[in-house]
C-alpha cells in the first residue's frame, strides 16, 4: 500500500492539533447557528492514509472513522482489531459499495452513508437478516440533476421508500449528499438547503419513517452544511494537514 503512514510523536501531535482544531470549529459553527455542538458528528475520513495514521486519528479522540473503498475498511478494520481499538472505533462506510462486498462488510460497520440504489437495499436485506440489529444506512441523494454525481434523483428515492417497511435489515434513518465539485461557499449551501428541504418533503411523505439524519459537509463546505441541518460531517483532508505531502 502507497499510503502514507509512518506514525510517530510528530504526526501524533499534528493529528491531535488537527482533531481538536476542527472539532472546536464544528462546535463554533454550530453554536453560531443556535445548534447544541453535540447535534453534529464528525466523521474522520482516513482514506488518504494507512491504518498506523488512522489509529493515531482515533486516539486523538475521533472514534467516528469513514472510508469510501470496502477493501481498504476491511484492511483497517482488521488492523485495529490487532491494535484492540475495534471496541471503541465505528467505522463508517461512506463510497459505493458494490454488491459482491456486502457480506465482508456489513459486519464491520456501524453505518452506510452511501445507499445508492434499490438493487443494493435488496441485497443488503437478504445478506443484513444475518446481523443482530438492523444496520443504520442514509440514502445518498443527488438533488442537482448533475450526471457525474453519484447519488439517487427523488423519483428513485421515493421508489425505495415505498418499499422500506419490507427491508427491516436496514434502518434508513436520513441521507447523505455532497456538494458540486469546486463549487463556491454559496453554491454549496444552496445545494445543502435542497437536501434539507427534500428531506423534509419525504419526513412528510413517509410520517411512519424517521429520518433524522443529514450526513452532508467535507474539509471545504463543512461550515455551509452545519449551517443547513448536517448532524454529520465527513472531514478527511483537514485532519491530515502537515501529515499528508503538499
Ligand atoms: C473523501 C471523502 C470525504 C472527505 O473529503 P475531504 O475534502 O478530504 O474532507 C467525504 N465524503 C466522501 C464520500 C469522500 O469520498
């Protein structure tokens, strides 16, 4: 693996300055907003390291770990159960996952940000009745129209909704969006307000459902999703600041 991840007493240092900076700025944007600092989970998102760097991220104090590829969770998960961090770490799949690499994941997982299609929600359940509770998962929502973002347009998300009383594997409980690539601060909040707004359209449609949670906001938007209802935030570059080369 081509990750960096040489851990030692300077990265260790750096990653605690980084998490506690970030985490106080969560707190701040929060509070700005009339929200309770605690309304808003940080996901660390260790993608741009290996798994020596990860643990360093964790004990910092951010217990709440996102990937977006299941091979590299598989390979950091099983590292922290070597390194017995696997009682206090919850890992959070946060890309696509394909629908071969359910049954090695789901059992990893405290969380799916990224449920993408009905196809993959059927699978989960035949795969998911084996776990012990229903695995929580956000419907990754694409309100843009935009064709290079991933993510389900209204009409497939109502198709899936109307079937989530038969997927009782799962639990969907909110969505999960990002903004346009390179978008600037206001267009980001736009798009964020969609979200919130469409999540709010579908908390009407669908009463018996409670979807609470808005999982929206990286490194760069963060502050503009706080500020729409995001109750998480996936952070990944500005935890690894003077960690990551350039
Ligand atoms: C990489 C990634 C992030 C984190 O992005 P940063 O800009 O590095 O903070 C968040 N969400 C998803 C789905 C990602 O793939």
């Amino acid at each position: 693996m081509c990750l960096v991840d040489d851990a030692n007493d300077r990265t260790a240092a750096l990653i605690r300055d980084n998490w506690q900076r970030v985490r106080a700025h969560v707190a701040e944007v929060a509070e700005q907003v009339g929200r309770a600092p605690e309304s808003v989970k940080i996901i660390g998102v260790s993608k741009y390291v290996g798994p020596k760097l990860t643990l360093q991220l964790a004990q910092a104090g951010c217990s709440h770990l996102g990937e977006n590829r299941p091979q590299a969770l598989w390979q950091k998960a099983q590292w922290n159960t070597e390194a017995r961090a696997d009682s206090w770490v919850q890992w959070h799949m946060i890309g696509h996952l394909q629908r071969n690499k359910i049954r090695r994941t789901l059992p990893l997982i405290a969380r799916l940000h990224s449920l993408d299609s009905l196809r993959l929600a059927q699978a989960m359940q035949a795969e998911g009745s084996k776990l012990e509770r229903p695995l929580p998962v956000l419907l990754e929502l694409n309100v843009t129209r935009d064709e290079s973002k991933t993510g389900m347009g209204i009409s497939a998300v109502r198709e899936l909704l109307d079937r989530a009383g038969d997927l009782d594997s799962i639990t969907i409980d909110g969505f999960m969006a990002m903004s346009t690539h390179q978008a600037s601060a206001a267009e980001a909040r736009r798009e964020f307000c969609r979200v919130r707004e469409a999540r709010d359209q579908f908390a009407q449609e669908y009463p018996n459902l409670d979807l609470r949670e808005l999982s929206m906001g990286m490194s760069g938007d963060y502050r503009e999703a706080i500020m729409e209802g995001a109750t998480m935030v996936r952070v990944g570059t500005s935890l690894w600041k003077g960690v990551l080369p350039g």
